[in-house]
C-alpha cells in the first residue's frame, strides 16, 4: 500500500479541526443480517465432481483378493503392475516396468525406472514387486488370477530396479499374467504378507489413480501426479457412485446427473435407450452417446465344486442337455479370442439322461447387482424345471450355492485367460490330463500347436460339463456430454479404466 505524503498528512490534520458544509447524501445504514438475508447469501454448492455410474460395487480392495469386475476397478486403476494387455489383440506392453524380456527359456527378466514412488511417498523397489508377487501367490485366492502364475518357481531381486521370475518350465504366457489384478504392486511394508488387507484399511499402491475416500455409496479417487506407468489419467477427480438398480442408473442418465455408465442397465433400460438415441441421431435427450464393447460380456453356468451334485455326470448332463436349446454359445473361449473351438452342441433337442426318477433340488447362485442377472436366473430355473424334472432355488449374491450364473470377463482376454475356470477346477479324473495339456499349451512357441492343444481342452470341458457356456454379448458403456475416451481404455479384458476418461 502507498504512504501519504507528509505534506498531505499535515493538511489533513488541520481540516480534522474544522466542520465543513457538505451536499453528500447521508450514509445508507449498514445491512443488518437476518435469517432470510443469511439464507439468500449461503454459498453455492460445489460443482459436481466427474462422476461414474454402476450397480455393481467392490468386494474388497485388496488386489490379490480380486474375483469380480468391480472388484478389478480398484486393482486396475490403483495399483501398478509391470506390465499391460490391450484387451483387443492380447497386446502386451510394459506398465509400470521399463521393460521385461526372457534371459533364457525359464528366465524372465524386469527392469524398473528409477524414482518410482507409491502414492504415500515411499519409494517403490523390485523388492516390492517380489513381495507382492509372493504375497499373491501365498493368500491364493479362489477365482482370483493368481492361477494364472502358476509356471512360477521363485522370485529373485538383482537389485533395487530388476527383479528375475525363475520358471519351472517355458511358459510363453508368462507376462499376460503379470498384467492380471494378482500382479499389482503393494507397499511391503504396509500389507501383510499372509492376510488380505481389510477395506478399512489405507489402500496404497502406485496406480495411476489414488482412491482417496471410500463410502457405503461411493468410491473418490484422485489422480497421482507421479505415475510412471503407460495409463496416464487426465481428470483430477473421479467419484465412482454406485447405484442401487438399472432405474436409479437410467434415471441419472436422463437428468445427466453423472458423465459415465458402466454396465448396470437392464435389458429393457437399454432398450429404451437406443430407441432414444435412434430418434436423437445417436444421443439420448440429455447428450448421451453409447459405446458398445462386442463379445465382451460371456454368460456361463458353472457347478460349484462343493457341491455334492457335481461328482454326478448324469446331473451335470441333465443341466446341459436342458440348456441347450437356449444356448447360444458353443465355447468356453467366446469366438473372437485365437484358439477358440467350438466343443459344445448348440440349439436342437438334446437326449436327457436318467435321473432315476428323482426330482431333484438345486440351488443357483446369481449376483443381484449384475445388469440382467436375475432375468437371466430365473430364465435358467426354469428350463430346468421344466426340461430336466428339477427343483431350483435362485439365491442372490452367495457361492454357497450347486449352480452360480457367471458374466465376470476373463482375466486376460486370451484363450488361457478364458479357460481359467473351468481348468482351476477340473474333476479329479481330468485333472492330471488338463494340467498337462495347459502346460504343453503355454510352452510351445508354435501357434498352430497351441491352438490343437487349446481345442483339445476345450473338447474335454465339453465332456465334464463342470461349465457351460450360454452367451455371449456386448458390454455396454454410456458417454455424457463433453465425455470420450482416449487411448486404451480398458485393462486386459475389457474392465474399466478410469485412466482414459476424458472430459
């Protein structure tokens, strides 16, 4: 602020002493606030934060705990890995580490860049990749992607940035599985190393993505600045809301309360929609475009392995044999993914094996929240009432069930991604067989031999009827207004990324 001259201040003084005439208006009274003038000044709202929809919310947060969809949201987007898959073409591409390659047959070899850092600033070291990679493989959790690292012998550290993965044989598909949500990176120091970290837990990684606040209704995350990896986010802020049902979900999207919509409409909302965007030229009244995702959705049936009707082939042939004519897929690899093989019988009258006269009671598990499960369940129960003489009771979001009705994506989108759950748990008399031929699979450099071997997996889950494919069909996401997507958007097998959102 400027000083007064001191002459200036003199005159001031002077006329301080004197009264002087003035034409001014009298000084209006200061305001005095009351209820409805303090109620008129309140501050306006926030703005909005860049928001998400689903219905489907994460189990856990723990990526070595990973099982479903949305739990993959959190693992893909706050947690590094080495490497990265472009679900597309099963592309795969160095993440976090600045390359890997094989040294030899069972050497597979990781460098890392200098100055990688977690998001709570600690810096990030092979030695954590070879905990968390350990980690992983110790908890293993049923129906997460840790299976998929199987080949593995031991982990070593070189130095603070290489790390060696020793094999037990020479597995070609080595890396794919270090892109998958088990190969994400945790603080050592911070998660334990023989229990899976509880969500209310600090979730730590070094994704490019930090989830920063977690609530019974929403996820927030914020974008790290000093993510070194290949999936750069540009929006400072996500909310990841979730939704209670396809009304709430298409709801928003009228009044274009949130800029994304990630699975979660049923059928008939979905409908609705693109009758909408027909009339509107490819938008929704509210500015809506869709972005489909062919063949990324694949609905399967699969038999739980405690349950005491699996060990029966003529139950597991009465459930295929009642399907058939509804089902639409014919493999447990979907069509567009190299090495897939038609194996099961589609369409017709299939012959119904001898139950004995028995009616018998099943139950089948669904998840509430997956778009169309429940329609689809019901679907299921009663082609099999009705065609194989059962008894089936839907169950909404357990495993503690004889039948659970499937549409999580694959791990990776690669023939062995695909096969994942049905090799896991393959009878006792097929196993050896599997576990042979997927390994004989992942060592052949020759990709027409693979294939053979692949197919030939393929045919033998068509004999053990433990799985069964039904359909296959589009994912659906939904753009607001101003919203696109750049780069590669999604992880290895068509799960969210936050990271390519773009507003």
């Amino acid at each position: 602020m400027r000083r007064p001259l001191a002459g200036t201040v003199a005159l001031l003084v002077v006329l301080a002493g004197c009264t002087l005439p003035s034409n001014d208006p009298e000084p209006a009274p200061e305001p005095v606030d009351t209820p409805a003038t303090m109620a008129s000044a309140s501050p306006t709202p926030p703005p909005r934060p860049f928001t998400v929809t689903t219905t489907e919310v994460p189990a856990t947060f723990d990526p070595a705990a990973a099982t479903t969809a949305a739990d993959a949201i959190v693992a893909l987007n706050a947690f590094s890995r080495l490497m990265v898959v472009h679900p597309q073409v099963a592309e795969l591409k160095p993440d976090l580490a600045r390359d890997c390659l094989y040294t030899s047959p069972t050497t597979y070899e990781c460098d890392l860049p200098e100055g990688l850092t977690f998001h709570n600033g600690r810096a990030l070291t092979a030695s954590d990749v070879k905990f968390s990679i350990e980690r992983a493989y110790r908890l293993s959790v049923p129906s997460s992607s840790i299976r998929l690292f199987d080949s593995l012998n031991r982990v070593e550290v070189a130095d603070d940035l290489t790390v060696r993965f020793h094999l037990k044989y020479a597995d070609t598909q080595f890396g794919h599985a270090l892109a998958t949500p088990a190969a994400s990176i945790v603080d050592e120091e911070l998660y334990d190393p023989d229990a899976v970290r509880p969500n209310e837990g600090q979730v730590v990684g070094s994704g490019p993505y930090e989830l920063v606040t977690t609530a019974p209704d929403r996820l927030v995350f914020e974008r790290f600045t000093d993510y070194r990896g290949a999936l750069t986010g540009q929006i400072d802020e996500i909310q990841l809301e979730f939704a209670a049902d396809s009304a709430a979900v298409e709801a928003a999207v009228a009044e274009a309360s949130t800029d994304v919509v990630w699975r979660s409409l049923s059928a008939s909302a979905l409908e609705r929609i693109t009758t909408e965007m027909a009339a509107g030229g490819g938008r929704t009244e509210s500015g809506f475009t869709r972005v489909e995702l062919a063949g990324a959705r694949v609905n399967r049936l699969v038999f739980r392995p405690a349950s005491p009707f699996r060990d029966d082939p003529a139950v597991r042939g009465a459930v295929a044999a009642a399907l058939q004519a509804d089902r639409t897929l014919a493999s447990v690899v979907p069509p567009t993914v190299e090495g897939s093989v038609d194996a099961f019988p589609v369409g017709g009258q299939a012959e119904m094996p001898d139950l004995g006269g028995q009616r018998l009671r099943l139950t089948l598990a669904y998840t509430s929240r997956a778009p169309g499960a429940r329609d689809r369940a019901a679907v299921l129960r009663d082609r099999l009432e009705e065609s194989a003489g059962m008894s089936v009771q839907l169950v909404p979001d357990t495993l503690e069930a004889d039948l659970v009705l499937t549409d999580r994506p694959a791990w990776v989108n690669t023939a062995f991604g695909w096969l994942q759950p049905y090799v896991d748990d393959a009878l006792p008399g097929s196993q050896a067989k599997i576990d042979q031929l997927v390994q004989s699979a992942r060592e052949t450099p020759d990709p027409a031999t693979r294939n053979a071997l692949l197919a030939e997996i393929q045919q033998q889950a068509a004999v053990d009827l433990t799985l069964i494919p039904l359909s296959v069909g589009p994912e659906n996401m939904l753009l607001g207004p101003g919203t696109t997507l750049q780069g590669q958007p999604f992880g290895p097998a068509w799960q969210l990324g936050l990271w390519s959102l773009r507003d």
